[in-house]
C-alpha cells in the first residue's frame, strides 16, 4: 500500500489526541488538549463545527455506528454525547473518578465502554445514559478499550503493562490477561474481521498480536524508535496502521508483519491514527498541533 499526505486540517491551538471517522466517511471528528472537539468535512477539508461543553483536554472521541452520536471522553472526568450534524450536546455521563481516557461504542451502537486513570472499565447503555457495569482489576489506569466484531469481548489495555480480555455477556469477568507488553499500552484494536487483537506498548516500541479466542501470542511488529500511541486497521485486516512518538506512522502487511511504508509528515508525536470505512484515507493527529489527512494510491 502506497499512500501520500494529501492535506493538513489546522485549527486546534494544543495537541491533537484523537481523531474518528464518521461512518460515512464523509466527517472527521478531533479531539484535543486545547479541550475542544472539532469536526471537519473530509473532502474539502474545512472545519463544520467545534464543541465546546468540555473543560478540560478531550482525549478520545468515537462515531457510534450509525453516526448519529459522537462520544467524546475528558480530563474533566465526564463522557459526552453529542449529535455531530448540529453540534447539540445531548448527554453528560458521570461517574469515574478520575481523567477518563479512553471510549468505544459496541458494534450494534447500544453500549458505551469508557477507560479510566482510576484504572477501572465502565459500560454505559447508549439511549438511557445508565451505568451497565464497571470492570475491576487493573492496576494502572486504563488507557484503551476496544469491542470485539462480534460484541462479546471488550479488550483493555493499561498502565500496568496488560491488556485484559472481558466476558461482557455471560460473567462480565476477565477472560483472559495478555502480559507481554512493557510500558503503556496506549491502543487496543480488533481486526475487522475478529480473527487478530493488536496492541502498541510504549517502553518496548512495539505493536503485538494475539489471537483474541484463546490469547496465545502470534507476533512482534518492530520498527519504531520511539512509544507506540496508536494503531488502527484497514477495512479488510491486510494492513495496520501505527502512530508512534517517534513522529512517523507505519504501514504493516499483516500477513507477513513486515512494514510496508514509513510515513513522515508529522512535527510532533503522532498521537492517533484511524482509516475511514473503505480504507483510502488515513487520517492522524499528532502534537504538532496538526491533522493529516493520507489518500491511498492505487
């Protein structure tokens, strides 16, 4: 896969934590230190809306899968949920004690799962606001979560060097508890296709792959000089993405797991990267202050 920068969205005056797309592919949603949300039509490049209501650093937003909510988590403590085409806020979610980092919406759209410096897991149900559950047994705060395809795993990465496995049907207990990693574990993903979990650690600068149904350990993605902050699948789990505080994002073919393309275009860490839902545009956000926008070249 080939792909170049094809332009660079300004606007937030701090680091970009976080960017999402819309499932249409058609907005970019960007979380970011100078605590706004802003969202941005993917094809002219140009700001639609900035959110306001939080008070502190925004550091994860995500698109429910039908688009209709954007999610947006904060150093503020809170999860909120917005209507990205008018910008209204439409519910505010208490109940950590602490910076929420982290938040993923369920593939069918009906549950939140939101990750916390006060290294717990919760799960919200979307329509009402309620709390579902909270999953214990971290212990550093959880920096990533991510659903499974299918709905009934959720994966957590944390601060204590794990990434844990939840039945969060049946036991909405840890399944299984993953203990390669050194260091952070800033991301957790699913391959679309459920068959791969990847994480990124960030002291051994390295993305690993398991095999989410029994745990057992598959392989090392190394490459990166510097901690791993984010790592994101293309549509069809052939190539994964990586953002790393080395300044660089880096293409790997996940059948061989050899790194196809080093991309640099970034001045700052790259502190997200996600490709939009039929894989030709990757976007990253970084500290520089910057979003990227990559278009794939066929």
């Amino acid at each position: 896969m080939t792909m170049i920068k094809l332009s660079v969205l300004t606007g937030h005056t701090r680091s970009v934590r976080s960017v999402a797309f819309s499932p249409d592919g058609t907005t970019l949603a960007s979380g970011s230190l100078d605590t706004t949300i802003k969202l941005w039509d993917t094809i002219s490049g140009t700001e639609k809306i900035t959110l306001t209501e939080h008070n502190a650093p925004v550091n994860t937003v995500a698109f429910s899968p039908d688009g209709s909510l954007l999610a947006s988590v904060s150093e503020d403590g809170t999860v909120r949920l917005w209507n990205p085409t008018s910008g209204e806020l439409q519910k505010t979610l208490t109940g950590h004690t602490d910076w929420v980092w982290s938040v993923a919406f369920s593939p069918d759209g009906t549950t939140l799962a939101t990750g916390s410096l006060g290294n717990t897991a919760r799960l919200w149900d979307v329509v009402s606001g309620a709390h579902k559950a909270t999953f214990t047994g971290h212990r550093g705060s959880v920096l990533s979560v991510a659903f499974s395809p299918d709905g009934r795993t959720l994966a957590t990465g944390s601060a204590d060097e794990t990434v844990r496995l939840w039945d969060i049907i049946n036991t909405q207990h840890c399944k299984t508890t993953l203990t390669r990693h050194q260091g952070n574990i800033y991301s957790t993903v699913f391959s679309p296709d459920g068959q791969i979990l990847a994480s990124g650690g960030s002291f051994d600068k390295t993305v690993r792959l398991w095999n989410p149904a029994n745990g057992s350990y598959k392989a090392t993605l190394s490459g990166h000089s510097h901690r791993v902050w984010s790592i994101a699948y293309n549509p069809d789990s052939t190539i994964l993405a990586s953002g790393s505080a080395d300044k660089t994002l880096r293409l790997w073919d996940t059948s061989s797991g050899t790194c196809k393309a080093a991309l640099n275009g970034h001045t700052g860490r790259v502190s997200q990267v996600v490709f939009n839902p039929d894989g030709d545009l990757l976007a990253s956000g970084s500290a520089d202050n910057t979003i990227v926008l990559w278009k794939r070249v066929r």
